[in-house]
C-alpha cells in the first residue's frame, strides 16, 4: 500500500480514507475558487 506517503505508518479504516480523499479533494477544489 504505497497510495499515501505521509499516512503510510497509519492503519486506516475504508471509511476514514473515503472520508480523507473527500475532503483533500474539497480542499483542493476550494483553494481553486480563492
């Protein structure tokens, strides 16, 4: 499992990975309308 490099050392559960690909896209999507 080499998706993420920072949380590598973390086990997450498929809910907390959905939950973190959501926002890391909300986050990314928002800093495009600033």
């Amino acid at each position: 499992m080499e998706k993420h490099s920072a949380t590598s050392k973390v086990e997450l559960t498929p809910q907390q990975e959905a939950m973190l690909a959501k926002w890391s896209y909300v986050y990314r999507f928002s800093s495009l309308l600033v």
